[in-house]
C-alpha cells in the first residue's frame, strides 16, 4: 500500500489534478458512480464533498439503472467515476451517455489506457495493485482526501461556514 500511495504522489499530473478540482468546486452538482469496491469509494467522495459545502449525490443502482439514475444530471454537473478492474460495462456506459449531453467526466481509475480514461475529460490515474483479487484502495483514499482537501481551500468561505453548520446540528444530537 505504501509503494501505491508513493507512486500515485509521483505520477499524478498536478496540472490535471488542479483541473478536476476546479471542475468539482465549480459544478451545480457532483455525481459520483462506481460499481463494486468502486462504489464504496465513490460513496465516500461523494459524502467528503458534503462535508465542506459541495452538493453531491453518489449513484446507487438500485430500483433504477444507472441510466436512469442520469437522467436527473445536466452539463452544468459533473460526473466523477471510479473504475478499476474488473471494469464495469455499466459505468462507462454512464460515462459515454452523460458525456454525450456535455456533463463533465472526471476518471479515478488505475492506468492512462483503462476504458475510464479514454472516455473521461479528465483521467486521474491511481496506483491499486493488491495481493488479494481486489483493488487496493489505499492511494486512491489519498486522493479524495486531497481533492476534498483543495476543493474545500478553493471556497474557504463556504466550506467553513459548512463546517460550522453540520458542527451545530451535531452538537444537538450527541449524547455527554
């Protein structure tokens, strides 16, 4: 996990990085979408992105398609998948089709020439190689900290006035 994390800090395009960003702290709405361990990561962009003010939904692909789900996103949107391999048919779809209406497409996914990167507007491309049969998700959870970590300082404003909004309703629900 460390030689991971070491080779996606070295490797990552801070050019395109920044770019992403922007993109994030610039949309109406983020979406985000994977499938299998994809998902859970996507779940967690999605919930830090809530964290500091940025509007975001994760598609659920539940009693609707991830089709369907996109209907909802327009070009003033943007699209952030995570795919690693096993690559999931479905989500490229959902990339092309929402590509096609003009939405930004943000890639996380572990190599310059996956299907991810070829159909995103931006492809950040993180280390997961793993023993076992899954993705190490290690370096690719250093990377959403730091893009909700550089969204959140592009709007400091917002993010703390966020902050401190989601701090007072905690504090009335916590138990001393």
């Amino acid at each position: 996990d460390i030689k991971n994390i070491n080779e996606t800090l070295f490797m990552i395009d801070h050019s395109r990085f920044s770019e992403a960003v922007s993109f994030i702290a610039s949309a109406s709405e983020v979406y985000t979408a994977g499938l299998g361990i994809s998902y859970l990561l996507a779940e967690v962009l999605g919930y830090q992105l809530t964290q500091v003010g940025i509007k975001a939904r994760n598609f659920r692909n539940g009693w609707a398609s991830l089709q369907e789900e996109s209907l909802f996103i327009t070009e003033k949107d943007v699209l952030i998948i995570f795919s690693f391999p096993p690559y999931s048919h479905e989500t490229i779809e959902l990339a092309r089709s929402v590509k096609k209406r003009g939405v930004k497409v943000i890639a996380i996914t572990n190599k310059s020439t996956s299907p991810a990167a070829s159909i995103s507007d931006i492809a950040l491309t993180v280390k997961s190689e793993n023993m076992l049969y899954t993705n190490s998700f290690a370096a690719i959870s250093v990377i959403i900290n730091a893009i909700t970590t550089e969204a959140a300082r592009l709007n400091k404003k917002k993010a703390k006035e966020w902050l401190k909004k989601l701090n007072e309703i905690e504090q009335g629900h916590l138990i001393n």
